[in-house]
C-alpha cells in the first residue's frame, strides 16, 4: 500500500460459508471482501454507497484483479485494507490488500469501476461525491 495514500482497514472473520471441503476460504470471497472494503471506504470518505445509489449514482464494476497469496482458514480474523488508486470524473479504481491480523498478506487486488445513473448509463460523478473522495484520498485527480 501506498503511504501518499489514505487506508481504511476493515476487520472481518472468516464464516463457515467462505471455505471450501478444505476449510479454505473459496477463491470468490475475496472479492465480497473487496466490496466489503469498497463500501466501507466510501462510508469513511463520508459518501456512503447507500447515499451514492439513493442519488441515482451507481458505481458500476468493470474489472476485478486478485492474487492469491496463502490461505485463511474459517475463524480466522482477517483485516482487508483498501486504497483509492485512481480518481477520475468518469471512474474510479480501488487496491486491496487483505492480511491476517499479524500482518501477514494473504492476497491482493484491485477494481476499476465506471460512475453511472440508475439506468446504468456512463456518467460523470457529482461535484459533491468527487469532492469528498478527492478530499478524502489526499491526492491529486485526473479529468
């Protein structure tokens, strides 16, 4: 993770329902955690997602990215810690780094994501949800 940039840290535990016949957490977890750690960056920016879609904003998911780097086990105490990396009217990008509680990284990734309406037709984001998030980020945009 970038130190030029905001990090909000979201604690989770790995439920039953996450794991494979193994006990290890299934491969498509990690990207509800990256949700997980999407919405909650958003909310701490002080726009949450509910506000942003109850504004008619969607923030539609264009591509997802996740390496997999050792595995959690059910129980286990993960935190997923989540970066704006690209801001731009039109779209936006997030990093993710989820580790066990000692710090150890147990995957990473990242999404890229378009600002659309509710008909989900490409738009550019309000002056007010591109403020707070710019603010928030603590570094410089692209239009």
């Amino acid at each position: 993770m970038s130190a030029d940039e905001r990090v909000v840290e979201t604690p989770l535990r790995v439920r039953y329902s996450e794991t494979d016949r193994m006990g290890i957490v299934y491969h498509g977890a990690y990207v509800s955690w990256f949700e997980v750690g999407r919405t909650e960056y958003c909310r701490a920016a002080g726009f949450p997602y509910r506000r942003m879609e109850d504004s008619g904003l969607l923030i539609l998911v264009t591509r997802v990215d996740c390496a997999y780097r050792r595995p959690a086990r059910y129980d286990d105490r993960v935190v997923v810690k989540t970066r704006l990396t690209d801001l731009a009217t039109r779209g936006l990008a997030f990093a993710y780094e989820v580790a066990e509680e000692g710090g150890r990284r147990l995957a990473d990734g990242s999404t890229r994501h378009v600002f659309a309406d509710s008909s989900g037709k490409p738009t550019r984001a309000p002056a007010e949800i591109f403020r707070k998030l710019e603010t928030f980020r603590g570094g410089p945009i692209r239009d």
